[in-house]
C-alpha cells in the first residue's frame, strides 16, 4: 500500500513537473500567435519580442533539450557571449553591437513573423518620406553613405549637402540640420530624377531587403540596448554630442509648454563637427523615459558610483575611450549628457591642424619649444582643439623620453597613437587620490609629464610639481582666453590651496615656472592657433641711476640726491604694483585681406589667414633651448629660425622652399 502512494505521489510531481515545464516554455509563445494573427506588427512590438526572446534564451535550462556534452558547451558559450555583448553594447563596443545586431536579423527572419520586403513597409514607410520621423530619415540617410564610404559616410553627407552651413531662421543665423532637410535629402537619394538634383556620391538610391531588415535591426537594437538616437551619430567623426541640452525640461507644465510651442529636452540633441556645434533638430528620443534610459546607461563601463538624486553627476569614459558626461535632477534642471570624443587613430600631422599661410613658422617653432624641453600650455575655449594639437606634437618629443599621463578621466589615449612609445597614464580612481597617484608617478621613472587638463586648482598644484622636480618638462591644457590671464589664474589656484599667501609670491613661481602660451581658437568652425606667447620672468631689473655715467657718482651729496630722485619713482612702481613678469608673442596668425584690405575667405566661409613672426624666441630662451639640444641640434636649430625669419618676410627661395617641404612631412 505504501508503495502504491509513493507511486502517486511520484506520478503527480512528475506531471506537475512537465507541466511548468512545457508552460514555461511555451506562454510567450502563445502571446506571439495571438498578436501576430491580429496583424499588430509594428516597431513597438518587435522590440518587445525581442526582449522576450533574448530573455528566454538568457534565462533557458540547456539540459532539458537532450544535447551531447559538446553540443551543451557550445550552446552555452553563445549564452554567454551574447549575455556579455548585451551588457557591452549598451557601452558603445562595436563588436559586441554587431553580434547582439546579428542576433536580432536572425530572430526578424523568423517565419512566424513573416517579415518580407512588402511587409517591412508598414514596420518603416520606406516608401513614404512624409511618414518618415526625423530619426528615421537620418539614419537610413546615413547608412546609405556608410554602406559605400565606411567611417567617412558621416563626413561625406555633411559635406555633400553642405550640412555645416548656418541657416536663417525668424532673422537669425543657426546651425542646425532639421527634419525638412533630411527629407529632402531622402527624397534626392530615393525618388529624384533630375540629374543637376540627384546625389553626386551616391546617385540614384535602391535599397533591397537586406538593407532594410539592416535598418530595422538597427532601430530596434537603438531602443532595447543601444544609445537611443544618437547610437549612429556616436560611430561618426562627430567631435562631440549631447542629449537633454535645451527645450524645456521633461516634467514640465505642459499647457505652458504646448501653448508657447516650446520643444522638450528628450527633443534636443546636438553636436560638434569640426568645431561647429550645432543642432540636430531631426533627432529625438521621442519620450523622456527614452532620455532618462540613456542617460542611466550611457556611463555605466567601470563606472564607481550609479547615478542617483544623491550622486547627481558623474563623470566617466565609455569602452571606445570617449568621455561621457551625465547629470540629473535636482543637481540639474533636466537629464543631460555628453559623450566628447577622442579619436584613437594614428595622430594627425601637425601640418594638417595647422593649414593656414607660413605654417612652417608655428611647426618650427613648436618643434624646438618641444625639443628644447620648456614647460608649455596649449590654452584656449572649449572646442578649440586643444587635445588633438597637444597629441600631435607628441610626436616632437625624444623617442628615447618616458611619458606620464596624469587626468582626471583619460582622454589623451596616447598609447593608442604611440604604441612604440614608453607612456603610461593614470587617472584618479576612488582609492587613489590625484596627489597619491603623482606621488607614486614621481617614482615610475618619467621624463615628461603631462598634465591632460589644468580645470582645477590641485591640477595646478600637479602642473608645477611636475615642472620643478621628477620630470624634464611638462604640458597640458588650459582655458585661458590671455597669457597674462594663464600666469594669474594659476597663481590663484596656487593661493586658494594655500601653498602661498602672498600672491606676489605666488605670480613669480608661475611666471618661473611655465615658459610658453601656445594659444588656440574657434572662430566658426576655423580652428587655427593664435598666437605663441612667451612668459619672461622679471627678476633683476636696474634702477634708472644705474645709467649715469660714473663720472656723476663720485660721492658728492647733490649726487646721491639726484641719483634718490631718479629711482624714486620705479621704486614706488615696484613696491605697490611690480611688474613680475611680461609676455611677448613669439609668433601671431593675423588675417590676410586684398589690395583693397578686404578680408578674403576660403570655400568653407573660413578667414584666411597667415602666421608672422613677432619677435622670435629672446636671447635667454635661446640660450635655455641649445643647453638642450645636441651640437647638431643646435646647428639646425639656428638654421631653421632663419628660414623663418626668411619666411615670414616673404623671401622665397628654392632653398627656403626645400626647406618648408621637410618641415611639413613631420
């Protein structure tokens, strides 16, 4: 009798067993027939289906389907890639987007949803451009440019449609790029006939159905794991984008907002493009939870603390290197963040960032600041340039030299662009402060240190550590818009962390310590440098009597009285306003204008312009530049300012002509 229950009970179990099992199973499936046989096949749906999916096979237990062991392991290595792409994705790994990409083609494929090239078009109106968003049109745009250009296809559109050109709006000049262009873009790619309208790049414009099932995994991979709307921006050589930058903050009074017709900040994305920052008003996230996902994923990779009402801001760096910025409310008035990017190619040739005329003169003379091992700051606004100049003239330093890299988020990435280099960067973690991580930097065996990004005062600090023990000489970057604004804002840096009291004090170690002012600017879009600027330290000054001929001096009363006379002016001067130190420019980049001194411009709308010398490098700084330099150094040295000089007074030669064409394939 016992053995009989025991049987029951067994049976029971067992049919209850198979019964979650096959449930377990097959529910969602369930749900799929049910929605599909009700024809509701749209984007919103897919993504959902999606999400199922990769849940079920994330969550499924590999034993119940009776594979071999090998057949077990297998499946389960996929697993695990496809968890880990997941998880990368979100980061900005592009492998790990291609594979979790590829995941959801094979699930569109599906015969239960049968996705055909008809059908696809009631998913995204291809053939409808007035029922396109803006974030369709800019992305089916785009991938047409990026499936014949690759990385480029970005640049080529912008360029071809002249995408960086300001438009008028309400008697305003804006740069912006809205719905209304890209859709004529659009319809020129896909429906024009004319030849003089047609895409000169591309031509006439057919997508098959594999560009299409393309595009469709790539929108539903944007809205599951990726960035949102500006996934596809960031692979492109945009210098920077943000999301959540204006338009009234999501939360707000909506009346208000609807009856002055004022756009949302999920509504607003913007980047920069070669230096332009401008709108991309045919970009949306659509809603603000779709803003606030981004934003609490974007930053994520390594990532120390979690973005939250108590831990408002974070600072952070994605997978490719960029750095990505994000905030929130009450810290800030909307979600906000920006991804700012730092190309890990090869460095770019000093002679391509510096273009425009006698641009052998600033190459030249950066060349022998370098080599001559001066303490140097390149300065200059946001979006001037600044780290993509200080990477290439990297290149000027001794191979031979140890570099050290101290940030407070990396951005430099020197490694990737001197792999044959001896560098090593270090940022501050939440264990190792700033100060701790220069202390065991002094002792990692440097020759250079540089400084990424002077923003702080304890950065400061590390800039004249580093300049005045266990290094050669520094760089970095600054934001000051003078060089007589540099000397004084790190001489404050210097009193706010109490190191000096006196600001005097404090004006002549600055003034002591940083050599040179390299200065860059942003005027609309044209990045050139705009001066070099030397820093020279007042010290030894004579008085006036020290100019008297030594006859006057032979010790008589009326002597001394005119001699006091004399010098008590500049001794009133040096006591209640000393001149510490004065800068000179070394070189400046002026305007170059027609017979009728009108100012000339080049294709792009930019000023043309040409670079002069102004007063050269002072004879003490020669001086300090040859204690550096080999004999054979110094015999170039003097040779290549003299081409400069020749140069900059317009004296062509074929020798100075010889000349320049060596010193821009540097």
């Amino acid at each position: 009798m016992a053995l009989n229950y025991l049987l029951i009970v067994l049976i029971i179990i067992a049919i209850v067993y198979v019964a979650y099992r096959v449930w377990h199973n097959i529910d969602t499936e369930d749900e799929i027939i049910e929605e599909i046989d009700s024809g509701e096949i749209d984007l919103k749906f897919l993504i959902r289906e999606t999400a199922q999916a990769f849940s079920r096979t994330l969550k499924k237990n590999i034993n119940d389907d009776n594979m071999t062991q090998a057949e077990m392991i297998r499946k389960e290595r996929r697993r695990t890639s496809l968890r880990q792409a997941m998880t990368n994705a979100g980061y900005g790994d592009e492998a790990a987007k291609r594979t979790v990409k590829n995941n959801i083609k094979e699930l569109l494929m599906n015969e239960k949803y049968e996705i055909d090239n008809k059908s696809i078009n009631s998913i995204i109106p291809f053939d409808s451009p007035e029922k396109l968003k803006g974030n369709d049109l800019f992305e089916i745009v785009l991938y047409c440019y990026n499936k014949k250009f690759g990385a480029k296809g970005f640049h080529e559109m912008m360029e071809e449609w002249d995408l960086t050109k300001p438009v008028i709006e309400n008697g305003e000049s804006k740069y912006k790029v809205t719905s209304d262009i890209m859709r004529y873009i659009y319809k020129a790619l896909f429906f024009e006939t004319d030849s003089e309208k047609i895409s000169e790049k591309l031509g006439h414009v057919e997508l098959d159905f594999n560009d299409k099932i393309e595009i469709l995994a790539q929108k539903i991979f944007e809205k599951y794991v990726g960035l949102g709307s500006v996934d596809m921006l960031n692979e492109t050589s945009v210098d920077n984008i943000e999301g959540g930058a204006s338009g009234a903050p999501g939360g707000s009074f909506k009346a208000k907002t609807e009856q002055k017709n004022i756009p949302f900040s999920y509504e607003a994305i913007w980047i920069t493009y070669r230096g332009i920052k401008m709108q991309f008003e045919c970009c949306s996230f659509e809603t603000q939870e779709e803003l606030e996902r981004v934003v609490n994923n974007i930053y994520r990779y390594q990532a120390q603390h979690v973005l939250s009402r108590n831990t408002p801001k974070i600072i952070g760096t994605m997978i490719n290197g960029a750095r990505v910025t994000v905030c929130r409310p009450p810290f800030a008035d909307s979600y906000y963040f920006s991804i700012r990017k730092f190309d890990s190619a090869e460095s770019v040739k000093p002679a391509a960032l510096i273009s425009d005329g006698n641009n052998v003169i600033p190459i030249t003379y950066i060349k022998w600041i370098i080599k001559g091992q001066r303490n140097t700051l390149i300065s200059g606004a946001q979006g001037t340039g600044k780290t993509t100049f200080l990477r290439s003239i990297i290149r000027f330093i001794p191979h031979e030299f140890s570099l050290r890299i101290q940030e407070i988020q990396s951005e430099l990435n020197l490694r990737y662009t001197y792999p044959d280099r001896n560098i090593v960067a270090f940022q501050e973690t939440g264990s190792v402060t700033a100060q701790e991580g220069l202390n065991f930097q002094k002792k990692s065996n440097g020759d250079v240190n540089i400084i990424g990004e002077i923003a702080e005062a304890i950065q400061t600090s590390h800039f004249i550590q580093t300049s005045t023990v266990a290094s050669l000489f520094s760089l970095g970057t600054h934001h000051a818009k003078t060089a007589k604004a540099l000397v004084h804002a790190l001489a404050n840096n210097l009193l706010e962390l109490g190191m000096y009291k006196d600001k005097k004090d404090a004006i002549e170690m600055v003034a002591d310590v940083v050599n040179i002012d390299c200065h860059l600017v942003n005027v609309k879009g044209n990045r050139h440098i705009e001066r070099i600027t030397e820093i020279i330290p007042i010290k030894d000054r004579e008085y006036p009597s020290s100019s008297m001929k030594e006859t006057y001096c032979e010790g008589r009363k009326e002597d001394a009285e005119l001699k006091a006379l004399l010098d008590a002016p500049e001794y009133m001067r040096r006591v209640t306003d000393p001149e510490l130190f004065e800068v000179k420019d070394i070189l400046r980049w002026e305007p170059v204008t027609d017979a009728n001194g009108k100012q000339l411009y080049n294709e792009y709308g930019f000023e043309i312009g040409k670079f002069i010398l102004v007063n050269g490098f002072s004879e003490k700084m020669k001086e300090e530049i040859m204690t550096k330099l080999t004999k054979a150094e110094e015999t170039e040295f003097l040779h290549d300012l003299e081409m400069c000089d020749l140069v900059s007074h317009g004296t062509i030669t074929p020798e100075v002509n010889a000349w320049a064409e060596t010193v821009l394939s540097y």
